[in-house]
C-alpha cells in the first residue's frame, strides 16, 4: 500500500512507494516536501512586534541615509533573506537576467546535483581514439557505447559544479543497441 502525499508548494498528489520511501522533494515542482516554510505568528506579543517593526524601518532609513552619497542610489534593492536584508545591485540583477535568458536559449536546462540550480551548457566534447576503450556487453557481443563519442559538458553558475551527458545523438544509437532483438 502506497501513502499519498499533497506537495504544499504546486498541490500535486504524490503517490510514494513504501520500498523506497517518501519523496524529499516533489518531482513536479522540485520544492521541499518536509519543510513548507510558514511564518509563525504567535508567541510575540503587540507591543514586540511593534518594536521590530519600528527598528526595521529604522534601519531602512538610516541605509537610505547613508546611501544618499553615492550616485547610484536609486538603484539599490533591498531583498528579505532569512533574519537580514542583502543588497542586490544592477550587476547581480544584471547576472540573473543574463542566466534566464541563457537557460531559455538551451534545449535541455538540467539541474545541479549539488545545489538545484539550473545548469548553462558549457559545450560539447568529443571522445574517441585512444582516449575511450569501450566495454564490450557479453549480453549484447558488442559495445554498449562505441568510440567516438560526444558528451555534452554543462556547468553550474551557483556553486561551478561540472556534470555531462551523452549528446542526443548517442542517446539514440545506445537505445537503438539495447532495443536489438536477440
């Protein structure tokens, strides 16, 4: 018997197999399935709620204050971030555009395994010659993925974590090899 789980973020059911375990992220949407972030309101009273409230926008003002100086001013967010604020400038915004723009130009956007951001194609390398020796399948006579070959590298702009994949191209002729009849 399977539990079902509703994910909180895109209220998809998920359906888990108890072999395997509940799902820690949900496959349709890619967010945390344990830990659907909640404010909790209670346990503060008025008054200290006020007093955040007030020594928030005081801070905000006094950083305005200090950034009246200098000339780019008008051009300084101000992004909630856990318990502070981080301040994003034209550059990071300027990054982040540049990122989405690259990403929807690619065919395939695969996520990092290490932090879950997108990855960006970095491009393709191909392996042949003395540089690859194939395994030769006793179940096939023949090997699963013969020279040359092209592998299609992809890089995270997060954390620079590097991964790659077989190029569409010798996706299709592995299929091909494993889908001959016996």
């Amino acid at each position: 018997m399977s539990e079902e789980v509703i994910c909180p973020w895109c209220l998809t059911e998920i359906t888990w197999d108890p072999e395997f375990g509940p799902e820690k992220h949900c496959p349709h949407c890619g967010n945390e399935l344990s830990s659907y972030r909640t404010i909790e309101l209670g346990g503060e009273t008025e008054e200290e709620a006020e007093e955040e409230e007030q020594e928030g926008s005081d801070q905000w003002q006094e950083d305005e204050e200090d950034d009246s100086d200098s000339h780019d001013h008008g051009h300084k967010r101000w992004l909630a971030e856990g318990e502070g604020y981080r301040n994003t400038d034209r550059s990071s915004l300027a990054l982040e555009s540049t990122l989405q723009r690259i990403t929807d130009e690619q065919d395939e956007v695969p996520e990092c395994p290490s932090c879950r951001e997108f990855m960006l194609e970095a491009g393709t390398q191909s392996i042949g010659g003395d540089q690859f020796k194939p395994a030769v399948s006793p179940v096939l006579g023949q090997p699963v993925l013969p020279a040359p070959l092209e592998l299609v590298w992809y890089v995270c702009p997060s954390c620079f974590h590097t991964s790659s994949m077989l190029s569409p191209s010798n996706r299709q002729q592995l299929l091909k090899r494993l889908a001959k009849p016996e």
